[in-house]
C-alpha cells in the first residue's frame, strides 16, 4: 500500500507534526511506502490563478500541479493533517485542493451528471482545533465540517473511504491527552 502523508502546518513544531510523524511511523510498521508533505516547508503555491485556468481549457497541467496530482494517483491512502481555522481548512490546504483536485483529475461531469474520479482511494482526516471537542460536538460543527470536508470535497471525488478524526483544544491539553490523542492516530493507521 502507498500512503501518501499531506501536513499543512506552519509551525514546524506544532502537534499536527507529531501527527503526521505517527501516522508516517504507523504507516511504515505496517510496510506500507510512505511520502510525507509539508506544504508549507515545501512553499507550495495556493492560489489558484488565471494561468491554470488558460493551462486546464488547453489540456496543458502546469507542472506543479501535474506533480502533485501524480502523487495522488500514486497513493491507495491519503491522509490530511491539519489544524482547523475559523472552522474551515487552513488556506494553503484549501488552494492544495482548489489547484490539484481539478476538473478532470478529481471529477468530470457526463451527461449532466457529476462522476469522481478517484475511486478506490481511502482519506483519513487528522483535524487539530483550539475549541474542546465537546464545543463543536454540541454546537454541531463536526458534522457541518464533516458536511463540507469528507462529503463536499472527497466524497464528490469518488472517494467513498473517508474517515475524520478531530483532536480538541490541543494547546490547552495536558501531555497525557495528547499522548492519548497519538494512540488513536496510530490506532487508526493500524486498521487501514
């Protein structure tokens, strides 16, 4: 199995790492081959400009883009670690998606009818927040994140294996929690 690791955390020393580096470890004991990438030490570009539009209508994929779009068709696993900001995806995930989940590599449209086209993948969602899991468990953001992350962006991709793990008020924790937090990464990874 090829796993394919997207961190989006700007803070090289932030619990996300921590996450994504289990998930690495996690992955590899079970022999699977994994690739991390840290999209910000990587300085990937987010914005989706005018040139990719004019490169996408000609049939022509701007070299970045065509990259990373290798590396998704390359992996059986995607996993997503990230924080939750103003309860949506940091912007340099969001524009990962916007230029590399594009028309015709991640969905199409046929006869009228949406089609995903990465069928037979598996994503898991690692998503860190400020706010306690009890706050938006009640409040009801989890679904609404849910909703608009693992439906409104993998989902209509085709991807029907999508599992989304939320970690609570991360810096207010104790080291136990986070600890604790590790295990059911690392649980989650062993049962792909």
């Amino acid at each position: 199995m090829n796993h394919l690791i997207i961190l989006a955390h700007p803070n090289t020393k932030s619990f996300g790492k921590a996450i994504g580096e289990t998930v690495s470890k996690a992955s590899a004991s079970r022999g699977f081959t994994t690739k991390m990438k840290d999209l910000y030490s990587e300085n990937f570009n987010p914005v989706l400009g005018p040139s990719d539009f004019e490169a996408f209508g000609s049939g022509k994929i701007p070299a970045d883009i065509k990259a990373e779009q290798d590396l998704i068709n390359w992996a059986d696993i995607i996993s997503f670690v990230y924080p939750t900001w103003w309860t949506g995806l940091p912007a340099i995930l969001k524009g990962y998606i916007d230029r590399v989940f594009s028309y015709g590599f991640a969905y199409e449209v046929q006869n009228g009818a949406v089609e995903g086209l990465l069928k037979g993948k598996r994503v898991r969602l690692f998503s860190t927040t400020g706010t306690p899991d009890s706050v938006y468990d009640s409040n009801g953001m989890h679904n609404s994140l849910k909703q608009t992350q693992d439906t409104g962006i993998f989902r209509f991709s085709g991807i029907e294996d999508v599992e989304h793990l939320f970690f609570g008020a991360v810096p207010y924790v104790d080291d136990s929690t986070r600890s604790g937090y590790l295990a059911e990464v690392e649980k989650t990874v062993n049962t792909l």
